[in-house]
C-alpha cells in the first residue's frame, strides 16, 4: 500500500521519458560514438527511463518496502540466469 | 495514513491494507503476477543477448531491416498511455468521475477519469495497431520469423550486403525479433482489453469513486509495467 505523499509532477516525468527517447535515437543513428560507448549509454539510458517508470508512475518510490522486496527479488535471480547462460561455454 | 489533510496534491491509497501483506489483496496479487513476469522476459531478453552476442556471424544492423522512426513514435504512443493513465489513477484519487470539466480561468478543461482511461485506451490501441502495420510491413519485404524469404527484397539486399543484413543470422534474428515482440504485444492487447471492459462496466458507470478505486490502481499496474518492458525491449532490439 503506498502511504500518503506528495504527488510527483507526472508531465515533468513524461517530458523526461520522452527526451531520452529523443537522446536514445539520437544516439544510435546520429552520434559520432564508438559501439561500445553507444552501447553503454543506450543501457544506461533504458535503465534509467525504466526506473522512472517503476518508481513514480508505478509509484514503487513511495510503497512500503516489503512490496519493493517482491519486485526487486527476481532482478538478481534475472542477472543470474543470465550471467549463467552466457558463461556456459566456461563451465 | 493522513486523511484528515488530505488536499488535491497529495496521493492517498485506495482502501485500507490487509492485515500481514500491508497492501490489498488484488494489488498484491499484481505484484506477485508482475514479479513473475519479470522472470518471463528476462528470460526472452537474456536469450536474445546470448543469441545475439553468442553467434559468430554478423548480425543485422540497427535500422537495416526494422523501422525504427514508426517504432520510436509507438514508444512515444506507449510512455503517452503511461502517462495517461496515471493522470486517470490520479483524477479517480482525487474523485473526478467526470470526463471534462471546465476550469474558470482557464482555456483547458480539467479531465476526469473518463477522460483520461478514455484516452490510455485510444493510445494503447493505436500501439498494437501500429506493431500489426508493422509486422505486415515486414512480412511483405520477407522478414519472417525463419529469416528472409527467397525471393524477397530484404533476400536480395541481403545478397548485395550480407555484412548490414546478418545474411547468416536472419533466422535467429527473425525468430527472436517476433517472439519478444509479438509477447509483448499480446501484454499490450491483453492491457487494452482490460480496460476496455473496466471502462464499460465500471468506470462509465461511475462506480468508482476516492474511496475505493482498487481496479483503477490494479490495470495501472500491470499498464505501467508493460511500458517499462517495451523500454527495454525497444533499445535491445531496435537500437543496439
């Protein structure tokens, strides 16, 4: 249950979503970067856009953290997983 | 919880928690639902990686085969409903039933919750409308879940630049392309749905109202979380 709080100002949050979506184009077509670098960036931003989304629109800032726990639980075992397939040659 | 200080700018839960879990029962449900479809698209995304960066020939270029302008307007359309619909999340909150309302002194009218789920169900429509134009776009110039069609015009600028088009890849491409994608649209489809029928029987008939909008909170949820993956999914598959 989220407890009471201020509400964020949701147009200011899609206002950023949107310009990194700009940027992210913008990047991977338009900007002079080396792939690994473009590749980095691109990540980050995605990340970044998708923590936005969880913790103001899905309001995941404001939840108790017993509720955050439930969400935040298969993200290692997501990293896991795929750390374990993409070093099978290894093992 | 601060009821009694309760203004127009501050967010409030819908009901009162169950005891233990600390949030209502179908909120809870969604997360567990939500946690779980985590594991399903990391599974999707960590076989496209392993795929894509595990496979020794080139793969297609970003924008050779896939047309990433219509596909950077439909996340425009998806991160437009997510916004949307918190604004409807946030109009029932605060008890606005209505569609418009006018505001004196103001040129805009001020929207209710039938206004804007009205509006997150238009645009979550127009995305699976524009992902099927797409898919039939693609599947004309012979991009298919097997790779390039004989024959067809993505087969023969494959032929003239094996190296842009993933030649040697194109099966492995197509099938991971329209797996993750094509799972992602069905979320979309299920999402509108959803709404569809929460807006006829519930939200036009007014039956939720600031004391009670647990559905409202619950297809939010679940609406969110699909923009979230197709932000991801957009710059794994589109860009990189």
């Amino acid at each position: 249950m989220t407890t009471a709080h201020t509400r964020p100002n949701y147009i200011l949050i899609w206002l950023y979503l949107f310009l990194m979506t700009v940027a992210e184009v913008a990047l991977a077509f338009e900007l002079p970067f080396s792939r690994n670098v473009k590749l980095l960036l691109l990540l980050v931003l995605a990340l970044w856009k998708a923590m936005l989304v969880a913790l103001f629109f899905m309001h995941l800032k404001f939840e108790r953290w017993r509720l955050r726990a439930i969400f935040m639980v298969p993200l290692p075992l997501a990293i896991i997983l795929v750390l374990a397939v993409i070093t099978e040659k290894i093992w | 919880m601060t009821h009694a200080t309760a203004t127009a700018d501050m967010m409030h839960p819908p009901v009162p928690a169950e005891p233990g879990s600390g949030v209502y029962s179908n909120k809870l449900g969604m997360w567990v639902f939500l946690a779980s479809d985590v594991m399903f698209f990391t599974a999707l995304i960590g076989s496209y990686i392993i795929l894509r960066f595990g496979v020794t020939e080139p793969w297609a270029a970003p924008g050779a085969v896939l047309n990433v302008p219509l596909t950077a307007f439909n996340t425009f359309l998806l991160i437009c409903s997510s916004v949307s619909m918190v604004k409807a999340y946030a109009a029932i909150a605060d008890g606005k039933k209505y569609f418009l309302r006018p505001v004196p002194g103001k040129l805009l009218r001020d929207g209710g919750l039938k206004f804007w789920m009205l509006v997150t169900i238009i645009c979550g429509a127009m995305f699976v409308g524009v992902q099927v134009f797409e898919y039939v776009k693609l599947l004309g110039h012979g991009f298919t879940p097997a790779g390039y069609r004989d024959g067809s015009l993505l087969a023969e600028h494959a032929v003239s630049d094996a190296v842009r088009y993933g030649a040697t890849s194109a099966g492995l491409y197509g099938s991971s392309f329209f797996t993750m994608t094509g799972f992602h649209g069905f979320h979309v489809t299920c999402g509108v749905v959803s709404m569809l029928y929460l807006y006829s029987t519930k939200v036009l008939p007014e039956k939720y109202s600031a004391q009670d909008y647990r559905g409202i909170e619950t297809i939010g949820l679940y609406w969110h979380f699909v923009d979230l993956v197709w932000i991801i999914l957009f710059t794994i598959v589109y860009l990189i």
